[in-house]
C-alpha cells in the first residue's frame, strides 16, 4: 500500500507493531512472527524510513514500545483489517462453492435464517443446505461476518435500507445481492374466533392479554416493537412480553395450549394450529448472498416456492 511517498506492506506492518505491542520486545516480536532478532530490527528500521517517522521507542527498564505515531498506524491497520475480515470471508465461501460446482465436488450451502413454515419445508426437500434458524438481525451479521452463505431476514412492513443496520448495510454492498423470495402475512395470532377481541395493542394492554413474544433480534419482535412504540406503548405494559419463542410454530403452539391469549406471527402458523388470526401487514421474505455465490440451487429453492406459494395462505409472490 502506498501512502503519500511511502510503500508499506499492510500484512507484514500489522504483524510487526502487534508483535510489539503485546510483547514489549522486538526479540519477543520477532520469535512470534517468525524472524531473527536482527532481521526484525531491520524491518522496523525501514519502515522508519519509509514513513519518516520513529515507530518503535526502546526505554530502559520499559522493554520496547510503540511511540505515538506507531500506536495510532498499528490502530489504523488493525480496524482495517478487521473491517475486510468479514468482506473477504464471505468471497472466500462463494469462491468455494464456485469451485465445488467446477470440480462437480458437492457442497452444502450454510444459510443463517430467520424462521418461515413454508420455506422450512422448501428447505428440507430440497436438501441442499444447512439451515440454522435465528433472528433476522443475527442471520444477517453471521452472513456479513462471513460465517454463512446466505442470510434469510425480514424487516416488517419497512424494507431493509429503512431498517438500519445491519440490514440497510447489505443495501449499501455492492458486494451483495438481496433476492426478495415471497411477501407473507403478519398478525395477532389469538384463540379460535378472538373471544377477547383482540385486535390491537391497545387491546393487548387494556384487557391484560397474556402475551408470547418472539426472540430479540428477530424480525417479528422488531415489527412488534415498532406497533407498540407508534401507539405509545411501553414493552413492561404488555403481560408477557418478555415470554420468548424462537419460530412462529412454538408461539402457535403456546397460544394453541391455552398458556397464552396472543402472540405476533405469520398467518400460516395460525391456520396449521387452528388459530385466529388478525391482520397486520405484509413483509417480503428476502435472502441476502454474495454476488459471487453461484445462484443454480437458489433458483431452485425459488421455483420451489413459487409453486406453493398460491396453496398457502398468508403467502403470495413477492413483487
């Protein structure tokens, strides 16, 4: 890398002023990276050069130490790197499933998603993936970490570059690519025929419904949160709030035990639990991968969507 006059190797320099830094020793240095102790002096003495400024300061009764300007390059470069870290992870995933599809090696995508009946069992048939289930925002940072292929998210009935992070930063990528895979449908999930008539969250909080939320970080407590903070309701006036599942099958199936009046979730797992179920919008169900990421099996999985999609209620195509 090249700054003003001066040429630094970004790699060796990181590995360099870390060194020093944790050991306070540029013998201790170079045993860590891999030098003699002169070859690790004459590296800290050209990249003096290079910079024109001193780096390295060595203190009687102190050990060696970064000076100022070396504290705030080896600052400079560490968040560097740690910001390309997740960046390069995610080129390195795709460029292995490129390969595989090349070499005809199979392999299994890794999809971090948050949860949906239907594409579950897309999911499953199509067996071509490990799917982990989670939040919304915590798929997101695990495809942006570079720790999955693909992220599976929904906003609500905001879209994600008005979501904020994490999700209006995969907008901003041009790295990546978010394919909208269908709209589904939200709402109050209630007993059979709504006996507390049920149909807002002033009605959550003024008849004292038992409540069962959705994890933190998901999608549908986001949605939820954002209804209760437009009508002026705190979180501690809804009973049960903080009563948390992790699919919208497990809050059908508390709602469906008697355990609780209400809970927030797809239309879909009402009508599998015999729920009702009262409206509150619809949301595109989008997957993020890196563009990259061959699509073929992705295709797929859309297809296989597409085909259920008119059979299912609270679904339809995304636009």
């Amino acid at each position: 890398m090249r700054i003003g006059r001066a040429r630094i190797a970004v790699a060796d320099t990181l590995a360099l002023l870390r060194a020093v830094a944790r050991t306070r020793s540029v013998q201790g240095a170079a045993a860590e990276i891999g030098l003699s102790y002169r070859a690790a002096w004459e590296r800290v003495r050209a990249l003096e050069t290079e910079t024109g400024h001193q780096l390295v300061r060595k203190t009687r009764g102190h050990g060696t130490t970064l000076t100022g300007t070396g504290a705030a390059l080896h600052e400079a470069l560490s968040a560097a790197a740690e910001g390309l870290a997740g960046p390069l992870a995610r080129e390195e995933r795709a460029l292995q499933a490129r390969l595989a599809a090349l070499l005809d090696a199979p392999r299994r995508l890794t999809l971090a998603a948050s949860h949906d009946p239907l594409l579950m069992e897309v999911l499953a048939e199509w067996g071509e993936a490990e799917v982990a289930v989670m939040g919304s925002r915590d798929a997101v940072i695990r495809f942006v970490d570079g720790r999955a292929d693909a992220a599976g998210f929904h906003c609500g009935a905001v879209g994600p570059a008005a979501a904020g992070p994490p999700f209006s930063d995969l907008v901003a990528d041009p790295a990546v690519r978010i394919r909208p895979l269908l709209e589904r449908e939200q709402g109050l999930l209630v007993a059979a025929g709504n006996p507390l008539g049920l149909a807002t969250p002033a009605a959550l909080r003024a008849t004292r419904a038992r409540f069962v939320n959705r994890q933190k970080g998901s999608g549908t407590r986001d949605w939820f949160d954002r209804l209760l903070a437009e009508a002026g309701i705190r979180p501690d006036e809804i009973v049960g709030y903080g009563l948390e599942e992790f699919t919208h099958q497990a809050v059908a199936a508390v709602i469906a035990s008697g355990a609780a009046d209400a809970g927030m979730g797809a239309r879909a797992a009402a009508e599998r639990f015999g729920l009702g179920f009262v409206p509150v919008g619809w949301e595109v169900y989008c997957l993020a991968v890196s563009a990259a990421l061959p699509v073929d099996g992705l295709d797929r999985v859309q297809a296989m969507l597409a085909e259920r999609i008119g059979t299912v209620p609270g679904y339809r195509l995304a636009r």
